[in-house]
C-alpha cells in the first residue's frame, strides 16, 4: 500500500491543477464571449485584429497548426486527462513507478499527436502552394490586384492551403497592410519555401517595382522541381524507413511475447526496484535508438 502513496499523490495534484485550469479558462472563455457579443463582434474577428499585435505561443501555433480543430483549453485537458488515465492504470496495477510512468507517457501522447498532425498538414501545403500559386498567377496575368487574386486562391484552391489563404484574405479585408498580412502567412507555413518566396518577393517588389508575375511562374518551377527531387529521395530512402519501423517495433512486441509465455518476467520488471531500473534503462535506450534511427533514415534535403 506505502507503494501507491506517490502515484494518487500525483494524481491528486495532477486533477487539483486540471480543475483550476479548466475553470480560470472556462471563466475567461464567458468573460470574452459576452465582450464580444457588446462589441458586435465573433471571435475570429477579434483574434485577427489582435494578431499583429500579441505574438502567440508555441502551444497555440501548434493547436492552430495541427488543423485538428481543437482551442488551447480543450487540448491540455485532453493532455491531462490522458495523463490521469495513465496513472489510474498504474494504480490498479498496483505499481507506483508504473503509474509516474504512465501517467508521463499519456501527458506526452497529445503532443505527440498534434505535432504529427501539423507536420502533415504543413508537408499538404507546401505540395499545394504551386498550384495555388499559379492560380495567383492567372488571376494577375487577368488584371486583378494582388488582394482579389489571393481571393481567388483561396476560393479555387484545395484543402489546407486554402484555409492558410482564406485567413491571409480575412485579415486584408479587416484592415491589416498586405505585406503584414502575407508575412504572417509565411509564419504559419513553416518549411515551405515556395510560401517564403513568395512573400520575399512581393514585399522586395512593393518597393522596387517589377513583374510579379514571371517572380511567381519561375517560384513555381523551382517548388516541383524540388517536389519531384524530394519524392526520388523518399523512394529510395523507403526500404530503410521500413526496416527502421520493424526495428522499432521488434523490442515492445518481442517484451509483449515474452509476457504472454512466461508471466514472471513482467512481474520481475515491474514488481522489483531492480526490475524498474532495468525497464527505464531499457526505454531510455529504445528511445535514444529511435532518435538515432530517424535521423540517418531523413537526410537533410
């Protein structure tokens, strides 16, 4: 019993922080809603005005970013509600080091999660922008200012990239100077350097006059030739990629194999202090194996 101590102890202050969080961003969450409502204004609405002035943070970029639709307070309860159902686990198990254990790997799940998912949606948009690019490109070559082009783009183009467009139309529309506007859209495509290029050029052009259109033909060109470069990369780096995965997988399948056969062995790593050390040794390496492993299957581009 002296064992479960630090494990509900964590649990205890771990749901004390989750409840005072959720109800301060709750209280918030009311207190702007009904300034909103006085104001004659919606959220999005505000939070473009106020995006030139308040830089956001790392977590709200990468909620906004990860296009899963979730607001900064829905995502870190989630992350603490996986963390509280991880140390539950451990509690019935009736392990504390299990429990402290668990309860890390469900607070790191969702940020797992999310990074994944925004660097997806990131590598979608950087393959879409020559195509809406070229719809900016068209829609110029008509007679059509830069602002009614980038509308056009976001009416023409595919999902996601015409989300990125749409909020880059949004805030022009509310008022925000267009180079502040397309600066802010080349912050939310980290890596795209078609987007870069693309900003880069307009903002030189604004000042030293130019053909914006041949800029954005030749920005084109250059994205798919690195598109097709990066897809031959990625076909001849597959067959290390996979064994990576089976490498990776190789170690918990084979300990879940080995648990199934003969019990004792789990009841050894976790029912044992000695058995512990050698189970965080064990992850600890896994992990250092795993980093190790993805950075010589993903050479730099």
């Amino acid at each position: 019993m002296t064992q479960l101590i630090p494990a509900l102890v964590f649990v205890a202050v771990l749901g004390a922080f989750m409840s005072t969080y959720l109800f301060r961003a709750a209280r918030r969450s009311h207190v702007r809603a009904v300034l909103w409502r006085r104001l004659g204004m919606r959220e999005n609405e505000s939070s473009l005005l106020r995006s030139d002035v308040v830089e956001p943070s790392q977590l709200d970029r990468l909620v906004a970013e990860s296009g899963l639709g979730w607001s900064k307070g829905k995502f870190i309860g989630r992350m603490l509600g996986s963390a509280s159902l991880g140390a539950l686990v451990g509690i019935v198990m009736g392990n504390a080091t299990v429990a402290v254990l668990l309860a890390l790997g469900g607070l790191a799940t969702l940020p797992i999660i999310a990074n994944r998912a925004r660097s997806r949606r990131l590598a979608l948009c950087d393959r879409q922008i020559p195509q809406a690019l070229e719809i900016m490109a068209l829609a110029l070559r008509a007679g059509h200012p830069l602002p009614t082009a980038l509308a056009i783009a976001a009416s023409e183009a595919p999902s996601p990239i015409c989300d990125e467009i749409s909020r880059a139309t949004d805030e022009h529309e509310l008022g925000r100077p267009i180079g502040d506007v397309l600066v802010s859209f080349g912050k939310r495509l980290v890596g795209s350097e078609a987007a870069h290029a693309f900003v880069v050029a307009v903002l030189v052009l604004q000042q030293t006059g130019g053909n914006l259109i041949t800029v954005i033909e030749r920005i084109v060109e250059n994205a798919r030739a690195r598109s097709h470069y990066e897809a031959r990369l990625r076909a001849l780096t597959a067959e290390g990629r996979s064994s990576a995965r089976i490498m990776a997988f190789l170690p918990v399948g084979f300990g879940l194999l080995a648990a199934m056969i003969d019990p004792s062995y789990a009841r050894t790593l976790v029912g044992t202090s000695s058995g512990n050390m050698v189970l965080l040794a064990c992850v600890a390496l896994w992990l250092i194996g795993l980093l190790w492993t993805r950075r010589l299957v993903r050479p730099a581009v």
